[in-house]
C-alpha cells in the first residue's frame, strides 16, 4: 500500500497524506519515494489549484525513520560514501518538490513534527497547527548536525536567527503556543479541527484567480532568494503585469460594481 495518499477534499482542493501512522509517519526512503510521486501527480494535475500537508494519525512526521529506513532507489550498486551522498541528495529534495509545486500548500499539523518533519512544514506556504504539535530539530539530538532539508536557510526566516540557532543547535521542543508566538505558524487551533480548517481556507483560497495563486506563491519564495528590494520589486512588477492580462481586474471591477463575488477563468 502507498504510505502517501491524495484526496479530494472540494472541487480544486487536494489533501496529500503522510500515511503510514504506525510508524508516526516518519521519513523512510519508501514514504519518500511515494511523497515525490504524490506531489508529481498533483502539481500536475491541471484542476487542483491548492492543496493540504498532513499526516495520519497522532503525528505529521517524526523525522527520519531510524530502524526501517531501507535504501533510496537505485543505489544497490553503488558502494558506502556514494550512496550516503545520493541518500542525503534524494532527502534533501523533499523541501525543493513543495516549494516547486504551483500551487499553494497549507499545512495543517498535529503532534511531532520532528527533524524532517519540521523541515517538510517549513516548505510548505501556510503552516496551521493542532494544539498536540510540537517541532524539533533532531538531528543535532541523534548524533548528527541539527542542518537538513534546507532547515539552514528556511528557519531563520521564519522566526529570526537567534531563535533559529537555538532551536537547530539544542535540539529543544517548541509547543504549539510557542511556535504561533515566534512565526513558526500562523495558527493554532484544537486538534480536531486542524484539518477541516486548513480544508476551508483552501476552498476559500480557490475563489481567487488560479494564475493570481500561481504567481503569487512564486513571487513569495523568489524575493526571499534574492538579493535586493529593487530587485523584488522589479520581479512583482512584471508578475503584475502578466496577472493584468488575464481581464481578472475587469472582472473584479464589474463584480465590485454588479455586488456579486468575482468569477475568474484564469
């Protein structure tokens, strides 16, 4: 059975589930190959314009899978320090196949999201949390460094870099509550409605213009990667300007003035 499923959760909306709960979902080379395979078929797929993060079960992910982690494919040939490389190189993807996705992705987390784990929240776009979850870098913990999945570039973004240094460097647990007052979420809600709640505000997010998402979510991560403001705003400018030849401002002009919700085709 695949340890990662995709749902269709409302019209436009795609739930992908980490789906291996007795295991806590944790980041074997097996649930990974089937995270890449599920991200492929939604992102490709044509009539999804935002999609759900979660996990099953009493956790999002616990971060790598210590005693059953098996082999990245395609390695059985290769010798120790090779493999090792393709290993990190294949889970070091995980990050880059969200960020890549058109559309946007919400998380919606409950219980551990541990090493890999937080790293996979961190690239997702909007990060809602159950009051059960709680983050921790633990590599650092299990012997290894606290850097993986982009965590290095990722965190300090998000809730500044002292904050990060000590999360990544202790290996210490951030509750919920703390992580909604640091930035590290936006939400934080009961357990129970952690899911539907993300599943709303996606079904919310797709009376927007499919395009306006599209490049919107792109610009986001492309002015965190560059190296000025005027380079930012140069990029926004054009996205603009491409989303203005949609006729989405026309229609959002007439809908404003006919005192209905837009409709918009791109």
């Amino acid at each position: 059975m695949a340890l990662v499923s995709v749902t269709t959760a409302a019209p436009h909306v795609r739930v992908v589930t980490l789906d291996n709960p007795s295991r806590l979902n944790s980041m074997s080379f097996a649930l990974v190959a089937d995270f890449f395979e599920a991200v492929a078929t939604v992102a490709a797929d044509n009539d999804c314009r935002v999609v759900v993060l979660t996990g099953a079960g009493r956790a999002f992910c616990s971060g790598l899978e210590l005693e059953h982690a098996g082999m990245p494919p395609g390695t059985e040939d290769l010798g120790r320090h090779r493999m090792g490389l393709r290993a990190m190189e294949y889970m070091g993807g995980v990050v880059p196949a969200l960020r890549n996705m058109p559309q946007p992705v919400i998380a919606a987390i409950k219980g551990p999201a541990y090493g890999g784990g937080m790293c996979m929240t961190l690239g997702t776009d909007i990060r809602l949390a159950g009051r059960s979850a709680v983050f921790c870098g633990a590599g650092i913990t299990n012997g290894l460094t606290g850097c993986e999945l982009g965590v290095s570039w990722l965190l300090p973004r998000a809730v500044g870099i002292s904050r990060s240094n000590e999360i990544i460097l202790t290996g210490r647990k951030v509750n919920a509550e703390e992580a909604e007052r640091i930035g590290l979420v936006s939400q934080v809600m009961d357990d129970e409605v952690v899911l539907d709640r993300a599943i709303q505000m996606a079904v919310d997010m797709t009376a927007l213009s499919p395009l306006g998402l599209t490049l919107t979510k792109d610009t986001l991560w492309n002015s965190l990667e560059v190296g000025s403001l005027q380079t930012a705003v140069d990029l926004e400018n054009r996205t603009q300007l491409l989303a203005g030849f949609t006729g989405n401002l026309d229609e959002a002009v007439a809908a404003f003035k006919e005192k209905r919700p837009p409709v918009y085709k791109e």
